[in-house]
C-alpha cells in the first residue's frame, strides 16, 4: 500500500483524538470515585491550590521569558529580518510559542487530575491495594496521554501548517523552554520544601514527615506534583518533540516523503500502543502494584514492537532496517531501565551495600553512594552508545543520510511508550500524596500500610523511568547534533561557503567547544544544587519563625493552623529566582562559544555538553536513587533500623542525594536539549560571524 | 647561529649533569643537618623503613606486571614478530623497561631524602621556621631535580640510541606504567591509612592525631611519602615525559630537525630555570613559607621566558611563533593554579561559605562541597581550551602540523618548571611528618606552632601544584592524540590504507569510543575509591584487634607498643590488590573499543577520557581540598570551632574529601595518559583489525 503522506497525517490525527477521548474518560472515571473524609478532602484542596499557585506564578515568569525569547526569535532567528525572509522569522516564532503553550497546557491538565487523584486513592486504600491503585495509575495515565496526545498534535500542525521541517525546530525549542523551568524550577521548589520540612519537622523537632502542624508540609505535598507530574510531563514532552522533530529534519534533508510518513507513523502507533497498555492495566486484589506497572509497560513495547513491523510490511517504502533501528531504541531503552532498577532497587545488592557501609558512619554512605553512582553511569552510557551505532550500522546500506536517519529513528522508537512512561511516573506523586493524606487523616494503620506499599512501587518504578528518560534522551541529543550538521549546511549552502562534513576533534576549534561544553552540566548542577540550599534556608527561618510566633502550633491546639501559603510563596520565588541565573548561564554559554568559535565550535560544545550531561545524569539520579532506597532500606529493620547510627547515616545520604535525583540530576536532560536546540535556530549567526570561526 | 642537534644533546646533558650534581649536594647538605631527638629519630626510622617495605612490595608487583607487559610489547608491538620488524619490538621493549627503571629510581630518591629530612626538619623547627623551612624545601627539591633529570636525560638517550621518535612512547608507556602504581597504589596506601587512624585513634579512642600508641600511626605517615612524594613525582614524570614525547613524535612528522632541537632546548632551559629557582630559594626569620614558596614558582617562570626568548633569538629557525605557544603554555599553568588556590583557600569566600553550611549539618557540607567542586572545574577547563586554541592558531601559520606542534610545546612549556613544582610538592609530606613527629616526640607548643605554619603551606602549595599538575595533563593528552594519529597514519600508511585526517564525532564509530570512553575515569574513580573504603575496613579491624589483645597499649603504659608493620602490611597489600583490577579494566576498555571499533573509535575513545577525566580530576581534587581546609577553618575556631556541631560535619566533608583528593581525583591523569599511549602502540594492531573499524 502506498504511505500517502495524507493518509498517515490523517491516522495520527485519529490517535490523538482517540488518546483525548480517552484521557477525558479516565478524568470523569477519576472524578466519580468518591473521597469520604473531610479532613483529607480539606487537605488535598489545599495541595491543589497550592500548587496551582506555583503553576500560576511560573507559567507568568514563564511567559515574560518567552515573551522576550519570542522577541529575539522573530527579530534574529533564523536570520536578521534586516537581511532574510521575515514571513520564516515569523513562523518559527509563532511555533515557538505553540510548543511553550501545548506543553504547558498538558502540565495544568496533569496537576489539575493528579491532584484530584490523591485524595480519591487515599480513601479507596481504606478498601484495599486493588481500588486505590487503579485511581492513582488512571490519574497518571491522563498526564500521559494529554503529553504524547498533544506533542504528536503540534509537531503534527506545525509541519503540515509550514511544511518546513526547520520551523520544528522552533517548536522544539518552546517545548525545552517550558520544560527548564518546569523541570528545574519544579526540581527546585520540591527540593526546597522536602529538606525544610524534614529539617525542622522530623529532625528538630521529632513530629512525624506528614504531620499538618508543619507549615512546609503542604508545601512538601506540592512540590510532589509540580516536580514529578508537571515536570516530568514537560520534560519528557521535551525529549519526545525532540525526538521527532530531529527526525522529520534529517528525514526533510533526505528528500524522500515516504521517511516523513514513517516518522509519523510510528508516533502514532506509539500511541495507541500506549492507549492499549493503559487500558489493560490491571492489578489483582492482593496485587503487586510494582508488577502491575512494569507489565504494562512490557505489554505496551511488545505491542509497539508489532504495530510497526504490521505497518513497515503494509506501506510500500517503510524499510525494515528502518524498523529495526526503532526496535533497538525501544528495546535497549528497556534494558537501561532495568539497569537502573539494579543500582536502586533494595532487594539487590547495591542499595544493601550502601546501608552497610552507613554502618561505618555517613562519610561512607556518602563514598560508597558516589563510586556506586559513577559506576551505575557505565552500563546506560554503554548502551546508548551501542544503540546509537547499532541503527547506524542497521541503516547506513539504505544510502547516503540514512544512517543518522536511523539514530534519529531510534530515539523515535524509545520514546514511542512514551506515554506509558508517563502514566507509571505520575502514578509515583500520585499515591505519595495518597500516603501523606492516610496519614494525615488518620485513616489508620492498615490504610497507611497499602498506601506505603502503593508509594513504594511509584518509587522503584520512578528509578525505571529515570533512566529510562535519560537514555531517551542521549539518543534524542545525538539525532539534534545530526539536526544541528543539517541546519548549519543549509545556513552554509544559503551564504555560498563551503558545506561542513562533520565535527573533527582535532580541529582546535571544536576541541575548545568541547572543553568548555563539557564543563557546562557541571555548573548547571551546582547552580541548581546550591539553589535549593540557599532556598531551603529561607524556608527553614520561616519555619521556625511560624513554630515560635504562632501560639499552640507546636502543641497541636485544636483550630490553631500554621501560615501553608508563607511558605509555598518562598518555594515559589525562590525555585524561579534560582533557577534563572542556571539557565542564562547555559545559553550565554552557548552564544559566547558560538560567536568566539563558529559553528564548529558549538560542535563540538553540543558534543562536550552531551557527552558529561549524560553521565553525570546518570551519577546523580541514580545515587540520590540509591541513597534514598538504602535509608528505606535501614528504617525497615536492617543494620540496626530506626534511630540506629546506621539510620543517621543514611538520612544524611539522603538528603545528599535529593537535590541530585529530582533537582540537578534530571534537569540536565533538559539543559542538553535546550542548549542543542538554541544552537541550531543560531546556526546560521554562528555562520556568518564569529571570532575564530 | 646554527641549533646542530648534536649541540642541542650536549646542552641537555650538561643540563642533566648540573641537576644531578645539585641534588646529590643538596642531598648531603639535608644530611649534614643534625636530629637532636633520640624518640624522632626512632620514630622516622621507623617510617623510612615502612616506605622502604612499600616500595619493595611495589615494585615487585611492578616488575611482575612490567614483565608480563614487556613481553606482550615484545610479541606484538608495535607489529607482531610474525609479520613486523623484530628488532623494533625489542626497541620499544627496551625503552619501556628503561621508562620503568628510571621513573623507580626517581621515585626511590625521593623518599630516601623525605624520609630523612623528616626528622631534621623536625629538630630545627625547634629554632625557628628558617632551618625547617630549608630544610623541607631542600628535601623536596632532591626529588624535583632528579624526576626532571632522569626524564630529560631517558627522552634524550632513547631518541639518541634508536633515532625513532614512535620508540619514544615504549618509554613514556614504561613512566606511565610505573605513575599508575605509584599514583593510585600510594593514594590508596596513603587513604587506608589516614582514614582508619582517624576513625579508630580520633573518633573511637579520643586520643590525638599522631598519638604513638595508634598502630596506624606510621603507616599513615608512610602514606604521605609514598602517595604524595613517591606518587606525585611519578605522575609528573610521567607527564613531563609524555608531553616531551608526544612533541618529539609530532615534531619528527614534521621533517625538520630543528624542531627536535627545539623541544630539546626548552626541555633543559627548564631545568636550568628550575635549578636557579631552587638555589635562590629564601625565606626570611619571620617569613611566610608560603609567599616564599609560591615566589620561587615566579622566578622560574620568569627565568623560563627569558631564557627561552634568548635560545629563540639565538638559534636560527627557532620561532618566535613556537616560543609563543609554549609562554602561552607555561602562563595558563600558573593561572590554573591560582585559581585552583581561590577555591581551596580558607582566606577566600568559598571555604568560609562550605564552613558555613556545615552548621546546618553533613548533608550540606557535602552538597555545598560538591557544587563548588563543579564549579571550580570551569576555569580550568576555559584555561586548557584556550591555551590549546590559542597555541594552535600563533603556530598554524607556519605551515601544516605546526599547528599541533604548538599545542604540544605549550604542554611542554606548561611541565618546563616542573622541578619546581615537585620540590614545592614534596615539601609537603616532609613539612607534614616534620609536624606528627614534633607532636610525637614532644618538642613543645612553639615547636608544634612552627611546624603547624610549614605544614598549612605545604597544604596551600599542593593545591596550587595539583591544578597545575592536571592543567598540564591537559594539553600534554591533547598532544598525545595528535600523536595517536600521527601513529594511526604511519600505520595505515605501511598497511597501504587510505590515512584519516581526523576523528569527526558525526561518524558513529567515533561517537561510540566517545560514549564508552568518557564512563571510564567514573568507574576508574569508583573503583579507587571503593578498594579504600574496603581496605580501611580491613585495616579498622586490625588496629581495634591490637588495643584490644595487646596489654597496656590503650593506657599507655611504658615500654609497650603497637605492631606498626602489621598496619604497614594490610595497607600495602590491599593497596596494590585494590589497584590491579581498576588498572586492568581501563587497559581492558581500551582493548575492547579498539578491536570493536578500530582506530576511529579508539580516537574518540580517547577523547571522551580525556574529557570526562579532565572535568573529574578538577573536580575530585578542588572539591577534597576545599573540605580540608573547611574543615581546619573551622578547627580554628570559626563557626564554633573544634567539637561544634559545624566541626562534626565539617570532620565528614573531610572524610569525603580525602579519597578524593588523595587517591582518585590524582590518578585520573595517569589513567589518561595509560589509556593514551596504550592506543598509541596498540594502533597498528587496530588497524589491521577490528569489527565494525
């Protein structure tokens, strides 16, 4: 059968209808389940406001920023409207800000049912595992429909709107916006509110983590949804605009339709894979939720695996090796997850190990938590490198461009579950809340009891997709360095200079990019990390401040409540205040290299910038993983549980690692693409001056 | 006037000559000084006879390992003996075995003088800070002296005998083989030892730092002199080393002796400036040894430039343009090196800031450790970046390859005062036993006060000296890639295959090299890291074994004492069974890439090593440093001063910092420049075959 373009266009339309339908569906399904106590439905109206407040206040930081960005884009990008084509600097920016609007719509859509989620799965605990689990998996799943539904639309419509694959890049580059500030900022606010809270709550003063006396704690509960559910969704949006829209650009550049059609279509097969998995997910009555979520996500790469191959033997022009190359993806996507889950999971030896060492003291949870963290980077890095030339090598007879088609395939087919993904992530806040809420309406023992066993699955399954996103988006990375080649030769061929072949290291110039590039994860990281610190002192003050100004708090007197919103403001204003200097500095980086060393230079840079944002993506999510499972590890009774020197090792570990799991570690990945993607929009500036270019 | 090699040979080895000379005198002067202590006297003997039985026990293992290797080189280096010239392979072999032999010896005066200028030191602090000071700075020098002569006088004889620059990396192979050991062996030996006599002596027993009755107490002042004189003069041995060769391979590509004679001219008016530099230097009654230390470095700068201006104006065809790159070279070191000192210096904002957040707990000196870590390694990558482009473009104009000549000079001109650098380096270790033995023999509170002074600067200096030893590996890595392809094309140019003119990341074989490459100085690292921890354990459970079993040894009482050699045993035995498995999963790596991905791969190999490695090492090193000095800031009274709750956190940061600083962050280099030369004389071999090359 012939792949009309028409044809798979209209096909991906019907999916993401198909995939709306059905994340409205799952909202009214999650909507009509019934929380019967007060006090928890009180508390859960406060998390939600609380969080819309974030969103509110970020999303209008949010838009001065791209308001600015889209000034700069439609003035400069991507040539000077004093010299180009004005009607292109016009559409790019018009993508740009549909990419930074579809993406934060699907953020408010994935907050707006999680929150009403949390409560819900609280009650239904009170009735057993089975109940409470399908309403905290069915809220995460609208999250992740509403993110693949609505990236497949917009990289859908800008294409056949503007018919030029370049503008995507506009697209792409709204999406990673959005995405560094909800990533990072998320990262930040939830840190900032979890170390306060503990800090004060558990340490100083030895009240219990979800206790509502606490002013963080609500705060605490919020940042589980704007960091995991609306940052997770962004970020993974991010990686799977990308993905695609690197792949539609070296797919134009290739000059055949028939690639863009396969691009196309193998998104939307991901799709519907994924609405065929969240469907199936089920859990029996004395269920192991861990299970449940990992089988669906089998279900769904098994499922993705044959759609595609039935769809490359149906249409004419849709290459095997092609198919080959996605699979890859898909299934070396897979195996570094369950990596991860090795060096997290407290059932393995690693996590053990690192409770032992706490034994000795924290310097050694520390110590064993970083070399074991470093070590952990081996294997992803490994297999992202033998996808990578496995689908080179799979594509490269297809022709000359093939082959990077083929990278750029890849990290299409590990991002096709996607939206299964993000429904097992989202589950992870979902029922963490659901704990929070048990405990703080007094549900009692047993409730508690399956809304831990529930928060516990999200958590190893969370390691899973970690690194399963981080892989993601290492293949994504390389297929926008290949994007990046495609922009720069066409800026080249456009000025009438030489077209480039390639990034030589030993070319001086691209070595310089390299050096500094590499350096730059590194600051980003420390930037955000101290950012949480800073921030989390401010909290901590007012904390104290509330504790000592608000008379029968601390005594737990009967209507006296402490000030929640004083301190969802600071987390608020400071994740934001902290979070902007992280990212100017990366795209101040970006531009200095490029208008010093051309666009060889920024080569390389985007090389270097990948090349450590991965590993040490890697280090930081899984040891902060690691040390957050070997503290669970020691309070479940080993090396001397609770309250044991072993304990206090372990919560220093701890706290050590939860900037680096949910502030710096998994924000590089968005750093990477941001800084991929201002780097082709420039490209042709770089081309036509630099210093020593 | 006219460079004749043959002149240029006479110049170095009087060069040679004169350093030998220099230091068998200053070693006799270190002699003539007199030890009034009977109990010092005991004390160091006993440390001199640990470091002997370590370096015994190594260099077995060495020659055991150097056997093995120097037969492998024999059978297939740089061709197998079935297809290749023999007499080239026992060429190499050769050179590697003298590589070998020669860096030993070094490494064996070095610790000769340490350990005896231990206790001289000691003895005259008792009149003031003038005598110890020359002393300890004389000590050291012996060892800078002879690393840099037997290094000048190896390169030269090798090139001399077998007039083949390729045999040259045999040798710098047999440096790099011994650094490896000598490095991480002594950093592990060093950490075993300093960690569990901490733990065990301060921590558990409450007894002082150098109390004698601790059986860790030698083994941990062995460990300063096998790790930081017998180590550190290995490394940078092994650097001065590599860069000479690597110039020597590009420069003899270039077809113009002069250039031969050019390295070998600036090579020995290095050492010449380093030999002024040492005599001339002085430290007044009242002086600060660290202004007099770090103006010492300045004049030798200073000397270096001028000396090698007027060589330049001397000799005909010596340019001006090369004579640049290497000032550049030499420039950038020491500014690395200053801005290593603002991160690390407890006068500066950054220590103060780390002491600070140590009052809200360990987690936070080691999340605010870490960051700072991170970020001090940007300016030291800029510096690298730059340094190496800047020498790239001065030397590009003159004519094709100058270009990589240049930044090979630059790396030579960077290690050109690297007599210098090693004799401030071992001040160190000597400065620091001079102080546990004033303590251990009682020499009262001024003699302490005394001691205490030389010993800060000895900690300043080696933060200075370690950013300068791995800003010089830096660019000396650069050039051995540059030489790694010149070794590439010599081969496939034999083999009658097209040549490559360079490694573009775009290839997907070269990508792959990067990825994999780039996760080795992580595992490498871990791998150190975790053989300390695990051999601190097992050296814990012996020292508690002695107070326990042997009677009278926790009180005190006359006449009993611990069993030193049995904490010299576990700590030698552990070091060198910790240090073989990382060793052989980075030659391994290297193996593996090349025979999957052939000389592509492997260039990219290198390149991400060199990458990551170069970003970990400033990292590991800047991040230990700053713990340390955080950590005797606040000993010093600030934020609580000594048994504050800052000063328990700060003792963890330190903890953490130790194998940082002291075993991985060093070793990185050496790792590098292993993985290197491995590709350098394995390259024909990859040529000829790998899977996907």
């Amino acid at each position: 059968m012939e792949p009309k373009l028409s044809l798979i266009y209209a096909v991906s339309y019907f999916a993401v209808v198909i995939a709306f339908a059905f994340a409205v569906w799952l909202h009214f399904w999650v909507k009509r389940q019934k929380c019967t106590n007060a006090k928890i439905e009180e508390i859960s109206g406060l998390i939600k406001s609380g969080a819309n407040a974030f969103m509110r206040k970020e999303y209008k930081i949010l838009a001065i920023f791209a308001g600015i960005a889209a000034v700069i884009i439609l003035v400069l990008l991507p040539t000077p409207v004093w010299k180009g084509d004005i009607i292109r600097n016009v559409e790019i920016t018009v993508s740009y800000i549909a990419g930074t609007v579809l993406s934060a719509i699907a953020g408010k859509i994935g907050i707006l049912v999680a929150t009403s989620a949390n409560s819900r799965s609280a009650s239904a605990a009170q009735e057993g595992i089975k109940p409470a689990f399908l309403i905290g998996f069915r809220g995460g799943a609208v999250m992740g429909l509403a993110v693949v539904g609505f990236s497949l639309l917009g990289v859908a419509s800008v294409l056949l709107l503007f018919k030029d694959s370049t503008i995507l890049l506009g697209f792409s580059f709204g999406a990673s916006s959005l995405a560094l500030f909800a990533k990072a900022g998320g990262g930040i606010f939830t840190k900032t509110a979890d170390v306060s809270a503990d800090l004060t709550g558990k340490v100083e003063l030895g009240i219990p983590e979800d206790d509502p006396r606490n002013p963080a704690v609500i705060a605490d509960n919020v940042g589980d949804n704007v960091g995991d559910v609306a940052g997770m969704g962004a970020d993974l949006f991010d990686s799977n605009v990308a993905a695609m829209s690197a792949a539609l650009v070296i797919a134009s550049a290739l000059g055949n339709e028939v690639n863009t059609a396969m691009v196309f279509c193998y998104a939307a097969l991901g799709l519907i894979a994924s609405i065929i998995g969240i469907a199936a997910a089920r859990i029996g009555k004395h269920g192991n939720p861990t299970r449940a979520l990992n089988s669906s996500t089998y279900v769904t790469t098994g499922i993705y695996i044959a759609l595609t191959a039935a769809a490359t033997a149906i249409f004419k022009g849709f290459e095997w090796r092609i198919w080959g190359a996605a699979a890859v993806g898909l299934i070396v996507g897979v195996i570094i997850g369950i990596t991860t889950d090795y060096f997290t999971d407290d059932t393995k030896p690693i996590v053990q190990r690192v409770a032992h060492a706490s034994s000795s003291g924290s310097a050694f949870t520390i110590l064993s938590g970083i070399s074991y963290g470093f070590i952990s980077a081996l294997p992803a890095m490994i297999g992202i490198a033998v996808s990578a030339l496995a689908a080179y090598k799979i594509c490269e007879p297809l022709g000359p461009g093939y082959a990077m088609f083929g990278i750029s395939m890849a990290a299409v087919g590990m991002l096709s579950i996607v939206g299964m993904i993000i429904s097992n992530d989202a589950y992870g806040p979902i029922v963490d809340n659901a704990r929070g809420l048990a405990e703080m309406g007094g549900l009692g023992e047993e409730t508690i009891r399956v809304a831990d066993e529930l928060d516990s699955a999200g958590n190893t399954v969370k390691a899973v997709t970690k690194g399963f996103a981080i892989g993601a988006a290492g293949l994504t990375v390389i297929s926008l360095l290949g994007a990046y080649m495609s922009e720069v030769n066409e800026a080249l061929a456009k000025a009438g200079k030489a077209l480039i072949t390639g990034f030589d290291v030993m070319n001086p110039t691209v070595f310089f990019g390299i050096l500094i590039g590499a350096a730059i994860p590194a600051v980003f990281s420390a930037m955000l990390i101290l950012g949480v610190d800073r921030n989390a002192q401010r909290m901590v003050a007012e904390i104290r401040r509330q504790f000592k100004t608000i008379i029968g708090l601390k005594e737990g007197k009967e209507g006296v409540k402490p000030d929640y919103n004083k301190c969802i403001d600071i987390a608020t204003h400071g994740a934001l205040r902290e979070l902007v200097p992280a990212g100017l500095m990366t795209i101040g980086a970006t531009v200095i290299v490029g208008f010093i060393g051309g666009v060889s230079a920024i080569g390389g840079f985007l090389l270097g910038n990948i090349v450590t944002g991965l590993l040490l993506a890697l280090f930081m999510s899984n040891s902060g993983g690691l040390w957050d499972n070997s503290k669970k590890y020691v309070e479940s009774g080993n090396e001397g549980g609770k309250g044991s020197e072993a304990h206090k090792a372990a919560v220093v570990g701890d706290t050590v690692g939860d900037p680096f799991k949910d502030t710096a570690g998994p924000s590089i990945n968005t750093q990477i693409t941001v800084v991929s993607l201002v780097a082709s929009l420039m490209s042709a500036l770089f081309a036509a001056f630099s210093l020593f270019g």
